[in-house]
C-alpha cells in the first residue's frame, strides 16, 4: 500500500517544487495518509482544496478506502 502511495506522491513532487514547496509521505494509517507539505505549498491560500480535491482525488484511485489525506506541517 505503501508503495503505491509513494509512487503518486512522486507524480505530484515535480509540479510543487517548481512553485517552491514539496511533499512527502509520513505514513498510511486507519485509512488516512499523512503527508507533510513544506516549503512555499505550506503557506499558500489554496493547500486545503489541494489537498481535499487534488492529492486525495488521485490517492483514492488507488485506495478506494481511503478516507483523507491530513498533512501534518500545520
């Protein structure tokens, strides 16, 4: 499960980075991933709806049971 998460994570890191920030993968549990966002992605005004829409959306289709991506940063 791990993997997968990671091998999404990695198709997203290339974009943030351009724009300043990065992520990386914490951990999965209790059908949660948790990610840490840093760098200028921490601050920006629209983290929330990346995560909420962008990152989760493309981790559901993956993990089906997957219930929320929490990035641990704040």
């Amino acid at each position: 499960m791990e993997e997968k998460i990671i091998e999404v994570i990695d198709g997203i890191r290339p974009y943030l980075i351009l724009e300043g920030g990065d992520i990386e993968f914490v951990k999965y549990e209790d059908n949660f991933v948790y990610v840490k966002v840093s760098g200028h992605c921490n601050t920006c005004d629209m983290l929330g709806t990346e995560i909420n829409e962008g990152i989760y959306n493309l981790l559901k289709e993956e993990i089906p049971d997957l219930e929320g991506v929490i990035n641990i940063s704040i």
